[in-house]
C-alpha cells in the first residue's frame, strides 16, 4: 500500500484532498514535500512532536495510517494512527489541524475518515491518551463519541497527567 489520494471534497468553497498512507511499503511513496510538510506540522504538538528519525521510521513501518488533510498543495491537517489487527484496536497516536485553520471542523473531519477506514478494516476499538488540559482535543474526542475511562496521573515524562478514551464499536 502506498500514498494515495481518496477524493477531493468541497468545503468552504475550495477543494479539500484527502490522502491515506497505509501500511506504507516504500518511502519513496511519500514525497519529500509532503514528508517534510507532515514532519513541520507536526511540530505544533510541541515536546510531543517526533524527530525526523521517528518520521522516517514510520514510513518503512507496518500497520500505521497517516491521513493528510490538504487545500491548495498545504497540509491543513494530519492524523496517525497504529492499527492492531489483532485486537481489532486502533491506537490514535497525532491528530494536529493547522492553527488558522482550527474550528472549522477539520478535526472532526479527520475522525470521520478514520471511523470510514476502521469499518472498512473491521477495527471497532479506538483508544487514545491525551494531556488532561487539552480541552479543545478532549472536547472533539467526547463530540466523536470517545469516551473518558480513567487518568492516569504523571503518564507523561513532563509529569503531566493523561486521559484515556476509548470508543468501543468504533468502525
Ligand atoms: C484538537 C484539534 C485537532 C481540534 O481541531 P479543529 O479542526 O479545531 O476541531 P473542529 O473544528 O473539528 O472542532 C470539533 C469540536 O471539537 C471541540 N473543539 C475544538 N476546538 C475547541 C476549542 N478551542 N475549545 C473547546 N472545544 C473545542 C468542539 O466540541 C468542536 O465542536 P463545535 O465546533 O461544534 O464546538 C486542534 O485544536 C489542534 O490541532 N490542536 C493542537 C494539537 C493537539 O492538541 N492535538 C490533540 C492531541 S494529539
């Protein structure tokens, strides 16, 4: 499986692409400008942005899904998720819109797709942590019907703690 375009939607006006790395095979599949444009925007997740070397894991990986939200060869938004075949369990790693982009319902549109693909897969359980101030992210998990299971205190190594959710027949 490689890189490839999904379909185009009208939004606002203009075109949205979406994009769909899965099981990537070949790191030639993802081009440098879009490699470069995921690696950047992942940097607004601050101490919880990876590395180049974490990046470029990723692409020689299995069982990952990175979908890319695009308008006008941008990158307005990305989502990366580990899949677990097994426990039919998706594990949601990133999910970052672009700042002027936010609260025009991209986020929402990221966890939309990634409901479509979990059906597609069979995957029915999401789960994700997520740092207990983020209230724009807890909020648009809950309004995607995630749910709180507990928090764990000092989870992160900045000892912040975290929620977990989860969203059982997810797909
Ligand atoms: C969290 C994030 C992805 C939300 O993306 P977004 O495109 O702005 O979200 P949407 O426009 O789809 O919002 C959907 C819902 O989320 C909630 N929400 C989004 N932003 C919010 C905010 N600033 N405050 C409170 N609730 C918010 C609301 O319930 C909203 O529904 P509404 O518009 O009907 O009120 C975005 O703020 C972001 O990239 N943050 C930085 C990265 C991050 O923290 N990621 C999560 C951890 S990996």
């Amino acid at each position: 499986m490689f890189f490839y375009k999904i379909k185009t939607q009208e939004y606002s006006h203009t075109l949205v692409d979406f994009y769909v790395l899965d099981q990537v095979a070949s790191a030639t599949k993802l081009s440098q400008l879009r490699f470069d444009q995921n690696l950047l925007l992942d940097k607004e997740l601050g101490n919880y942005s990876w590395t180049q070397e974490n990046w470029q894991e990723l692409v020689g990986a299995k069982d990952y899904l990175l979908i890319n939200l695009v308008q006008n060869d941008g990158l307005i938004g990305l989502l990366l998720a580990k899949l677990n075949y097994q426990e039919a369990m998706v594990h949601l790693l990133k999910l970052v819109v672009t700042p002027e982009k936010r609260k025009q319902g991209f986020g929402i549109m990221l966890l939309g797709e990634l409901a479509g693909f979990m059906e597609s897969r069979r995957l029915t359980k999401l789960f994700l942590e997520v740092e207990a101030d983020n209230i724009p992210a807890i909020s648009l998990y809950e309004k995607a019907g995630v749910n709180k299971i507990y928090l764990s205190k000092n989870f992160y190594s900045n000892g912040k703690s975290a929620w977990k959710m989860l969203k059982e027949n997810a797909g």
